[in-house]
C-alpha cells in the first residue's frame, strides 16, 4: 500500500475531506481528530492491518506521520 493509499484510507476512517490529510501534519491541525476518531483508527487497525493498537498507542501519535508509519 502506498503512503498516499494510507492518507486516503485515513481520511475515510477519520471522515475527513480528501486530499485534506498530510503526512507532516500535527494531529492538533487535524479538525476530525478526536476522541470518535481514536477509537474508529484502532478499529481500522486491526481491521485492515491486524495491528492491536493500545491507548497509549493512540496517545503517542503526534503527526499523520506517525499513524501512517503503524500501517505499515
């Protein structure tokens, strides 16, 4: 998967606009981003990647960046 495959299945689990989601920018930029949006990312997670993704996990995420880098 390309990391533009990964911004856009990124805006769709987050509802967010597309093409509006940067791989540098702060999660605090990000209008979607809230507690609704953590929850439906671990889901994804583990849906698409198989990937178990903690609390602390989602806390640690900082960057769309650093989202992208668990869908690998």
């Amino acid at each position: 998967m390309t990391e533009q495959e990964k911004i856009a299945l990124l805006e769709e689990t987050l509802d967010a606009e597309e093409g509006s989601l940067k791989a540098d920018m702060e999660l605090t930029e990000v209008e979607e981003y809230d507690s609704m949006a953590k929850l439906s990312i671990i889901v994804m997670m583990e849906d698409e990647f198989g990937k178990k993704l903690s609390a602390d996990d989602v806390r640690a995420f900082k960057t769309v960046g650093d989202i992208l880098k668990w869908m690998e």
